[in-house]
C-alpha cells in the first residue's frame, strides 16, 4: 500500500476516534448537567458558580457535539472546537483556583485531557470539514488605500 494512502487513512482514523470520543464525553455530561444528576449540582456550587450554569453548559456540549459530528459547516465547527477548549481549559481553571485538585490531580488532567482530545481532533479533521487553506499571502498583505478607511 502506498505510503501517503496509509497516512491518510491513519489520519482519518485518529480522527473519527478522537471525535467520537470527545462527542460522547460531551454529550453524557451535558445530559447530567441538565438534569442536574448527581455530583454536577454540588460541584457547581463548590466551584461557586450558579446553578443555571449547568443548563447553559449542557445545552451548549449538545450543540457543540452535534456541530463537530455532522458534516459541513465548517466555521460553526471551528467555533465548536473553540468553545468545547474554552470549556475544559476553563473547568480546570476553576479546580485550580478553589484548591480542589481531586485525587491524583484527577480534577485537573481529565479537563485538559480532553482540551487536547479537542486540540487532536481539530488538528485531524479531513480537509472537508475545514475552512480551507489559509495563505501567508492573506494574512501579511500590504495595506492597500481601501484599508485605511
């Protein structure tokens, strides 16, 4: 088998597997977020955070999952991709801050696990689901008259 095939094709792999991973993690904890089962409410309210939080964070893991699943779209999976980092980067910050680092620093590496499961997925993703290529050319072109408006 040709070489680039294979890569591609261990590409795609790492891909699906990272995604579907990541899609399952948010989904089932955007379903105990909305319901509020046990252990979301009282970790919110550690973390001191109101309790409505939860449903803004379920619903928007919902969405996120399903935008970084379906096909096209690619700038609402970018934002997904963003958002879904922000999150995780964001529950670990707020373990760190109250001093609450879990059991084996659980608290801490699980959120970052996954902001790098997110990392790994968006950096896999097959040229279909991105907004295409970017060039140097556009992004340090000189300044033309219209752009000093």
């Amino acid at each position: 088998m040709n070489l680039t095939i294979m890569r591609t094709k261990t590409k795609i792999i790492g891909y699906w597997i990272t995604t579907a991973v990541l899609a399952v993690e948010l989904f089932s904890s955007a379903v105990l977020e909305l319901t509020h089962s046990w252990g979301t409410l009282e970790t919110v309210t550690m973390l001191g955070y109101p309790v409505y939080l939860l449903t803004i964070l379920g619903l928007w893991k919902v969405l996120g999952a399903t935008a970084i699943l379906l096909p096209g779209f690619p700038r609402l999976k970018e934002w997904a991709y963003a958002g879904i980092f922000f999150n995780m980067t964001g529950a670990a910050a707020s373990y760190a801050f109250v001093q609450d680092f879990g059991i084996y620093a659980s608290n801490l590496i699980v959120p970052l696990f996954f902001a790098g499961l997110a990392i790994a997925s968006w950096a896999l993703r097959p040229q279909s689901r991105t907004l295409g290529q970017i060039r140097m050319s556009d992004l340090w072109s000189p300044a033309t008259p219209e752009d000093k408006c």
